[in-house]
C-alpha cells in the first residue's frame, strides 16, 4: 500500500511538473508574440538635431558639446510629452496673432512669443512665488511697468496690456546685457539675479554661464518649443486645421464708472457672467468700484459666437478677419 501511495505520489509530481513547464512554455510564447507585434507597432526615436539654429537672429553654438546635450534633452521632453506639445500648437494658433502684432509693435523679435509657452503654455496660471498670467508676471513688476494689480482689476491677466508691460521688461534686460538670449535668461530668473552671476563668473554669455537649472534649461527649452511649433510634421504632431483653438470675434465696451454687479452686466450685453470672465480674466471681482471713473475696455464676444462651428465659418470666410 505503501509503495502504491509512492507511486501516485511520484506521477502527480510528474504530471505537475510537465504542465509547469507547458505553461512557461506558453507565457514565454504569449510575451515573444507580444514583443514582436509591439516592435512592429510602437517605435521611439532618438532626434536629429540641426547644424544651425538662431534665438532671435542670434547663433546658437551648436557644436559646443553641452548646447547640443541640453537642446536634445528639452527637444524630446518635449516631443514625447506629446499632449502638452499639441496643446501648445492649438493654443498658439489662437493667441500667437495679438502676441506677434505687439512685440513687432514694441520692437522685441518675434522669437520672444515662444517664451509666454515656455512660462505658462499661455494658460493664466499662478506660479508658487505668486508670479501671474501668461507672462508670468510678479507683483512689484507689474506695477513697475504699469500695471494695475488689486482685488479688482488684475492686468497680469489682460493679455495685451501684460505683454506690452513684458515687452518693456524685455527691451531694458536687452540693454542692460546687450543680447535677447540674455535678456530671455533675465525674464527667468530676474535682472538682478543674472547679473550676480555675470559679475561672479567674469562671463556674460548666456550658453558660458553656470546657472541655477531652471534658467540654466530656460533658452534650450524655448529653442525646442520653436522647433517644433515651426515644423510640428516634422516631429510627428499631426494637427487638424479644424482642431485648432480659434480667436472668437469680440467688440470693446468702454466702462467709465463702476459696476455693481457684472452678472447683470454679462446680461445685459447677451452673454453670460462666465463668457464674461473668460474673455475678461483681469476683472478679478463681481463688481467694479472704480472710485476715480478709469477707463477700461471689457471685451465681449460677438453674437452668436459661442459657436465653435460659426467662429470657424467666420476665419473660413474671411482669413484677414481679426478682433475689433
């Protein structure tokens, strides 16, 4: 009996055994079919990194080791984080026509409106230290270059007037370090703060300074921003001109004393106190004070144009159409 009890024992150990085997058989198939459908399906790439390339009409160093290391680096952040890439591409279809006009306005190359995505992928957002808007401005700076910053009125959020304030910002870096890389490198980690390390190092170009590593990614990271928006097929971004975000047609309306309650000025103008704050983010309350009668200028989209359908029929219609 006992001997019999062996034997059964000794076939199930060997019946275990062969179906172990089977079933690592089969899984190591399953992962090699699965390994080689997804090489076939699925493939990233390293990138290939241009000879020349300029930051507002100024050279890059592309053979110096370290620039091309750093440029490779945010180029396929950014490549590869491809759903902040795309948004950045809508975005900039929408916002980058009033951005162009004003710094071509104020002189400051056109370059510089890749910077605003590289600061806040032209969302108003708030940074920790409390900087504010697109341009990502501080307090104390806004108000230097004119701004008005309150509980009420916010300008960091107006985007015409931030970027003029900005453009201004901008033109005195430049002529403080007399370059725009530098200056751009100024907008990062402030004029002060650059020139420490100007002094420090006994060095004033941008790509020979040891910086903190933020600003020390800052102009690598703009220079792929503009990579990319300037040739998105190129690296694989794939956008629909029906999938980008367009400009709504909008109309001023001058406010010269204050407001009690803007729902029902939202009302009264066919909108409503959300669409208002939308195009209208530097109105900060749900009234207006306005105690010595300023001037301000409330945007409001035109009739109808909540419609994304009828927005695009308006650009299809009329491609030199822009805001009044």
């Amino acid at each position: 009996m006992k001997n019999k009890y062996t034997l059964f024992t000794l076939i199930g150990l060997i019946v275990a055994f062969i179906v172990f085997i089977n079933s690592q058989s089969n899984i190591k198939s399953a992962d090699t079919y699965y390994q080689q459908a997804l090489q076939k399906t699925y493939s990233v790439f390293s990138l290939a990194l241009p000879t020349k390339l300029s930051f507002a009409d100024e050279v890059v160093p592309m053979d110096n080791f370290d620039v091309r290391e750093s440029i490779d680096q945010e180029l396929l952040v950014n490549t590869y984080w491809q759903s902040q890439t795309i948004l950045f591409i809508k975005r900039a279809n929408k916002y980058f026509p009033e951005i162009e006009a004003i710094l071509k306005e104020k002189g400051i190359p056109d370059d510089f409106k890749y910077l605003v995505l590289a600061e806040s992928g032209l969302k108003n957002a708030v940074s920790p230290s409390g900087a504010v808007g697109v341009w990502q401005l501080l307090d104390g700076t806004a108000k230097d270059y004119g701004l008005e910053v309150n509980s009420e009125v916010d300008e960091r959020y107006h985007l015409k007037k931030s970027t003029e304030a900005a453009c201004d910002y901008i033109k005195d870096a430049q002529e403080l370090f007399g370059t725009w890389t530098m200056a751009a490198a100024a907008y990062n980690v402030g004029r002060k703060g650059l020139m420490q390390q100007v002094n420090r190092q006994k060095e004033d170009n941008y790509y020979n300074l040891l910086l903190n590593n933020e600003t020390g990614r800052y102009i690598y990271r703009i220079l792929a921003i503009k990579l990319i928006l300037e040739n998105p097929d190129q690296f694989g971004f794939h956008v629909r001109e029906k999938d980008m975000y367009a400009l709504v047609p909008t109309y001023e309306v001058k406010v010269d004393s204050s407001v009690k309650d803007f729902a029902d000025f939202a009302k009264k103008h066919a909108i409503n106190y959300k669409l208002l704050k939308y195009f209208n983010p530097w109105l900060r309350d749900s009234y207006l004070t306005n105690k010595y009668q300023k001037e301000y200028y409330v945007r409001i989209p035109k009739e109808g144009y909540r419609s994304y359908s009828k927005i695009i029929g308006f650009y299809e219609n009329d491609s030199t159409a822009v805001t009044d």
